[in-house]
C-alpha cells in the first residue's frame, strides 16, 4: 500500500496533470476538491467512518485548525499542479526530497524536538544544495522550496490535530470547497471553463482528479499504520525519484551541472538522514499527519 501511494504519485499524479496541461490551474485545483470530497465522503460511508467526521464538525478549535491546513494542502497542491504545466517537475522532485529535513528543523523550531548530529549534518547539506542552485541559476528555486515549506507546515498542524488522516482531508476538502465552486464560476466567467466547454470525455478526465487525489491517501494511510517510521522514511523517496526520472526521461526537462551539483548534495542529505532515521528507530507504530 505503501509503495502503491508513493509510486503513484511518483508517476500518475504528474502524467494526469500532463495530459490536462492545456486545462487552467484554477479549474485544475478546484476538480481535485469538487470531484474528490464525494469520493472520499463515499469511502469513508463505506468503511463506517464518516461519524468520525460530523464528530469533527462539532468541535470549533478543530475546524478552524483542519480550515488553516486546508488552506496549506491547497497551496501545496497548486504548486504541484503548476510545476508539471510549466515543465518544472524536476523543481517539485526537489521540493518533496527536501521535504522530511524541512520537517525536521520545523520539530525543532517549534516544537523543541532535539536533534541529532546527523540530522544537523543532513539540513546542511540540504541547505547547501539549494543555495548552489540559487547563486548557480541566479535565483531561488520557489517551487521546491514551496513545495517543501508547505507541506512541512501542513504536517506540523496535522501532527498536532486530534483527527484522522482520512476524516480530517474529509473536513479541510469540504471547508475548501465553496472557494473551489466560486473558483470554476470565476474561471468560466473570465475565459470559459474546460468543463463546460469541451466534451463528455473531457468532464470524465476533470473529475478524474478526484481520483488522482484521494486514491493515493487512502492506500498511504493503510500503509503508514502498518510500517515502522524507519520504513516509511526511506519509502517516501520514491515520489520525488519517480517525478525526476519522469521530468528527465519523459518530459525532456532540462538537468545540467546546476541541477546535478544541487542534487547530489541533496541526495547526500537523504542518505545521512535515511541512515540515522533506521538507526534510532526504537518503536514499530508511526503517526502519519496526511499528506497531499
């Protein structure tokens, strides 16, 4: 299951949003919200959980915090979405390698989580990698570290949160969606949504992107209960391995000596940070916050 959501959004989630490249992004985000909050609404009545969701509704201090992560998980699926229309997968690859390190400066920013040598060596190699593509290219990778920042907030709140991966996305989808109705009205007002305009087959790939978005939470939320965090830390590099071989290979994205310098640092980062995180890993159960 594990490897079936990294995989997935590793090589689905950017060739979907390839083939729908001509398609706004507006229009883009608010199918994923539109098309996915039934879908999920469904599987959760089908796994008897969606009173887990109305318990949620009842409780203001949650909602107002599921209303802020909603807001970073739309920003995080934005940048996504953006990254693959304008050829810049390799960006968002960088972003989500980054990802777990950000987390983990975050912990101890915030949190006052203790970190260890190695992690201290692995966020400075990170921080190496994207300041030699910035001074390189002569200007910050924003993708990457959008993709990164919001994310890794987004984890942060969900960590802190006392509601499910699944019921919580439930609830932060449906206090995105009268934006995401107001966004397509908006869209089609301006230059005349996809949706409307074009044919059956067409409104069957849009609401695919429903599908494009839940599906992979639900098989990582049954596969992260099941893991032990050692094992979720080194399975989570499959995403933005995919996106770069996909980017470079498929895409035809550029990935010269800036990239290459950046990269190896990072991928150096990614090592250390594996390595420590198998070595200190003491308990078999993990907490997942959801993710994007």
């Amino acid at each position: 299951m594990a490897v079936g959501a990294y995989g997935w959004w590793a090589v689905v989630a950017p060739l979907y949003y390839h083939v729908v490249e001509e398609v706004s992004v507006g229009e883009l985000l608010a199918w994923r919200v539109v098309a996915g909050l039934p879908l999920l609404t469904l599987m959760l009545l089908a796994v008897g959980r969606l009173h887990e969701v109305v318990a949620v509704l009842k409780r203001p201090r949650v909602l107002v915090t599921l209303g802020l992560s909603g807001i970073l998980i739309a920003v995080n699926w934005t940048v996504f979405v953006v990254s693959v229309i304008e050829h810049r997968l390799s960006d968002a690859s960088l972003g989500y390698y980054i990802c777990p390190l950000f987390s983990v400066a975050l912990g101890m920013v915030v949190l006052g989580e203790r970190m260890r040598l190695a992690q201290w060596v692995a966020i400075g190699l990170a921080a190496a990698g994207v300041g030699v593509l910035a001074w390189r290219t002569g200007g910050l990778p924003w993708i990457a570290l959008a993709l990164a920042g919001s994310f890794g907030l987004y984890g942060l709140i969900r960590k802190q949160v006392d509601a499910a991966p699944a019921p919580g996305l439930a609830v932060e989808m449906l206090f995105l969606l009268p934006f995401m109705v107001v966004l397509l009205f908006v869209d089609h007002s301006i230059s005349g949504s996809t949706f409307m305009k074009g044919s059956l087959w067409t409104a069957i790939v849009l609401f695919g992107g429903g599908i494009v978005t839940v599906v992979p939470l639900i098989l990582f939320a049954g596969g992260a209960r099941r893991l032990q965090l050692s094992t979720v830390a080194i399975l989570q590099y499959i995403s933005p391995t995919g996106q770069l071989l996909l980017a470079v290979l498929a895409f035809d994205e550029p990935f010269g000596i800036d990239q290459s310098i950046a990269f190896a640092l990072i991928w150096m980062a990614v090592t250390v940070y594996s390595i420590d995180t198998v070595r200190s890993a003491r308990r078999p159960a993990v907490t997942i916050p959801g993710e994007a």
